[in-house]
C-alpha cells in the first residue's frame, strides 16, 4: 500500500526493515528512491530531530561515485526519513552469504571503492561509524571491474551519528556492530575518522578470510579482543597487501592509514592479484571463553556460522547481521540490532583478556575442536599409541629375557638358606 512520505515522495514498497527502521521503494520529483523512514520513537524525539536537522546540509553535501547520495531529509509529523539514490543490485553481505570469501582481486577492488568514498567524506568532516558489508551496495547496472567485481557504494553515512544522542546513549554506551569496532570506541574515546579505516580494514580480512579478525561468541568477548589481541596471519596472501591490513588494524589510531591511502595503495595492488584464487582457509572455532556463538543478554545475534560447511545450506542457516537494503529483492533484516547498544567494559575487564593473536584460522580441511570428527579423530590416535605403548613394553620384555637367557652361566642353583657370609 503506498504512503505519502512528505509533500513529495510517495513510498511504494517495503525493500528491507532493520533496527533504525525501514526502507521503501518510492518515487519522488526526480524518478524513483529509496526513503529510510526511521522508527516512530525516534521522529519523536526531539533532540534527535533537532540533530537530524543540523546534519541535513553535511548530508546533502556528501557527492561521490562510491557513496549512495542523501537526496532529502524530511520531518513531517511523526514521519523522519531520509531520502536516498537507488541502487540497483544487491549488498555485500548478501554476496557474502552466497560465496563466503571472494577472490583476493575482487575483494580489493571493492574495498578500494569503499575507501575512495570515505576519503571524501572526512574531508568533508564526516565520519561513518558503522562501515560493514550490510552498509555496502553493489551496484549491478554497471561494467564490471578488476576479478568481475561491481562497483561499490558506501551507504547510510550519519544514522548511527543521529541515533548517537547523548540522552540516547550517555558515556558508558557503545554505538556500533561488535565484529567492527575499533578499540578507542571500546575504550570510550570519541569516534575520529580512524575508526572507519579499522572498520574497513576488518571489512577486507572477512573478505578474504569468510570471518572477522576479531568476533566469535558474546559480543563482550568480541569487543576485549579488539582491545588486547592481535590479529592472526592470513595464509597465502601477498606480504604487501598483508602488511596494509595489519597497519589498517593497528591499536593505536595514529599508526592507520587515511582513507585516501588506502585506495592509492590497493589500486597499485590490483595487477599482483590478478588470477589468484579465493584463499583455502577454514574458520576458527566459534566456542570463546565457555560461551557459545548464540545470542548475548541484550538480544544481539554472536556469530553463529563457525565451523559450518561452505555453500547454500549454510548460507541458508546462517543469522544475517542487522542491515537495511536499499535494494530490490534484497532479503528481511534479522533481529540483530544495526546500531547495538552496550555497556563500556571497565579498564580490568579488559586488561583481564588474553594477550595474545586472536583465533587463528584452522588449516583448510582441518576439524574443528569439540566436534564430532575432532573427538573420533582423538579417539583413533589414543588407540593407535595405546597399541603402539603395548608394543613397545611387549618388545622391551621379551629384549630383556633374552638378554638374561644368553647371559647366565650355566650352573646349579645356590641353597641360600643355610649360606653363610664369606669371611675373608
């Protein structure tokens, strides 16, 4: 049924729902949009409209080949929407879900993409904060780029800002999705453009890998491993394109790159690339710390999908994160919350984790510990060195009595009973 969305747009369809709120197909003045209508409890704060209104002109202003453009922003009773270019194709999470990993050349390609449009956006003094595959579009329309990637557009540029409030969310909360967090918002200091370069950084290492550096389990788990672990070795790739994603990741926001030197660096990487296959890796375990990768206390979905196997079915399976297409045809959101909101962890809890690499990737075709075939594997290697410990002592025996037999002079036995001791 379609709805008036202000005096000038007019919304059709529902595309796709998540946590900030729904988005429609609609028409406007110009051809066809996508409007963000944003949940009704937020149109009805005020503050947050109030802020909603101050962004309004850094938004419009924010025009890039690989950013979806904010058309309006529109506040009529109790509807506040944003009004957005329509991207014909799918986003990046769905892709994910489909391939699980991407070809090294594709997965540069559409991070350098990513990056250019970042790069335009802090210099215009605006910060993403939630840079992850949901908020990244695929444009279908266009040619085809390096590994037959699309083109990418980097969407949703100010939401998690506007929900951000300080009523919203006082200082002892995070605004964020856990997997992508960089640890200074762990640690409570104002996000800076830095904390998208370690969001999209993580964003190529799940590329690559099929998994996240840093998530598995409770997102409590997840947010005290971005501030004390080290992110783990991926094998088979170029030591050059290694080496940008480990400086992307650095703790310290000062040692990353910016934005526009993370495309540079990824464009002159495209020839090196070209032809090499996606990487054979297997996942880590999702069991962290005693907790299954479930659901945490506040209702936001863990990663869930560790250890199981590649293809349809576990895509199929798997809890999409929350995000909110802009897309015909894409999927519903699940029930994880795009923007969740947690408690900062105290300087001992996280000083309490382990120091140490996060989760190394398993050896492709290796199983997973406290699976079924890790335990029927540990059996068989018990029973074959318990059989080869029996074969050993067995052998040891029957050494040591022919030793004896071959030794002993062969002479009566001594009646030790009535002996005495020699005397000289």
């Amino acid at each position: 049924m379609a709805r008036k969305i202000g005096s000038r747009y007019t919304a059709h369809q529902i595309l796709g729902r998540g946590s900030a709120g729904t988005v429609w197909l609609g028409d406007g003045p110009d051809g066809p949009v996508a409007v963000k209508l944003l949940r009704e409890d937020l149109a009805s704060d005020e503050e947050l409209v109030g802020r909603f209104v101050q962004e309004r002109t850094a938004l419009l202003g924010l025009e890039h080949p690989n950013v979806v453009s904010v058309r309006d922003l529109v506040v009529d009773g109790n509807d506040l929407a944003l009004v957005m270019d329509l991207v014909r194709g799918t986003d990046l999470r769905s892709r994910l879900d489909r391939d699980r990993r991407l070809a090294p050349e594709a997965a540069v390609a559409i991070v350098a993409d990513v990056a250019e449009g970042l790069a335009a956006a802090h210099a215009a003094g605006i910060v993403h904060r939630d840079v992850k595959p949901e908020n990244i579009l695929l444009d279908m329309r266009g040619p085809l780029g390096p590994g037959g990637s699309h083109r990418a557009l980097l969407t949703d540029f100010g939401v998690a800002k506007l929900i951000d409030t300080p009523k919203r969310t006082r200082a002892t909360k995070i605004i964020g999705t856990p997997d992508y967090l960089a640890p200074e918002i762990v640690e409570g200091l104002p996000p800076r453009a830095s904390v998208d370069i370690y969001a999209l950084a993580t964003v190529l290492y799940e590329l690559l890998a099929g998994f996240t550096p840093f998530g598995g389990g409770h997102p409590g788990a997840v947010l005290r491993r971005h501030v004390t672990e080290t992110v783990a070795p991926l094998p088979g790739i170029p030591d050059e394109l290694w080496q940008l994603v480990v400086q992307c990741l650095a703790k310290a926001p000062a040692s990353r790159l910016r934005a526009s030197e993370v495309a540079a660096r990824l464009r002159e990487q495209l020839p090196t690339l070209a032809g090499m296959p996606p990487l054979d890796v297997g996942e880590p375990d999702a069991e962290v710390s005693g907790q299954t990768a479930d659901a945490g206390s506040d209702g936001t979905a863990g990663r869930g999908d560790r250890g199981e196997p590649a293809g349809p079915d576990r895509a199929a399976g798997r809890a999409r994160r929350g995000s909110v297409p802009l897309v015909p045809g894409a999927k519903p959101d699940s029930n994880r919350d795009t923007h969740t909101s947690m408690r900062v962890p105290a300087p001992d809890e996280l000083a309490g984790g382990a120091h140490g690499t996060a989760r190394v990737p398993r050896a492709a075709g290796a199983p997973r510990p406290g699976s079924a075939r890790n335990r029927a594997v540990t059996r068989r290697r018990r029973i074959t060195l318990g059989a080869a410990a029996v074969a050993v002592a067995a052998a040891v025996g029957i050494g040591a009595w022919a030793a004896t037999s071959d030794d002993t002079p062969d002479t009566p036995p001594q009646d030790t009973k009535n002996s005495s001791p020699v005397t000289p």
